[in-house]
C-alpha cells in the first residue's frame, strides 16, 4: 500500500514497512512482464491478421459464440457444430482434384 502523505510503503497483507527501492522494483518488474506479454499479443495479432484462412476462423468463432446460428456447410448448407470439427485433413491436391472432377451445384 503507497501512503502518498507520509511517502511510505507497505504490504498491503501484513502491513510491514517495504523499502522504496524494492517497491519499485516490484512495480518495474510487472511493467516489463506485461510489456513482454503486450509485444506477444501484438506480434500474434499481426500473425493473426497476416493469414487469410485464419480470418475465416474467426468468422466461425463469432458464429458459433453467438449462440443463435450455426456456420453453414457450403456444399450441403446443413448447420456445423464445432465439435463435429474432429481435425481430420485432406491434401489441397486431393480436394481440388475432387472438386474438378465433381463440381458442386450452385
């Protein structure tokens, strides 16, 4: 606790007198932790930003928080729950063979 009038310090738990040096290495410490923790959730946002698909995650996100509608399968357009996503993958070559060779009506 920092009593501005007196110029004092102290734990706010036990109430002992702390030091003003290590007071404020305790709050410059925290600073370059949250720093740190800024600089990582700004490098991921630009990470973020950078990839297309993962755009589209996000849109699934915002659908599926809602809680009113589900994302739509854009070949049957029957409703998507996120745990029907089990992680199962398909090469893009694969896919895009598939799609040439059995096109999806409009």
């Amino acid at each position: 606790m920092i009593d501005a009038q007196h110029g004092t310090v102290s734990c706010k738990d036990c109430g002992e007198s702390v030091s003003a040096f290590h007071a404020l290495k305790t709050v410059a410490t925290q600073e370059g932790l949250y720093r740190r923790q800024m600089a990582a959730m700004k490098r991921e946002e630009a990470e973020i930003k950078e990839h297309r698909f993962l755009k589209a995650v996000r849109m699934l996100d915002r659908i599926w928080r809602g809680g009113r509608a589900l994302p739509c399968c854009p070949h049957c357009k029957r409703g998507i729950y996120a745990h029907e996503l089990t992680g199962a993958s398909v090469g893009i070559a694969l896919e895009e063979q598939r799609r040439k060779a059995s096109p999806r009506s409009p």
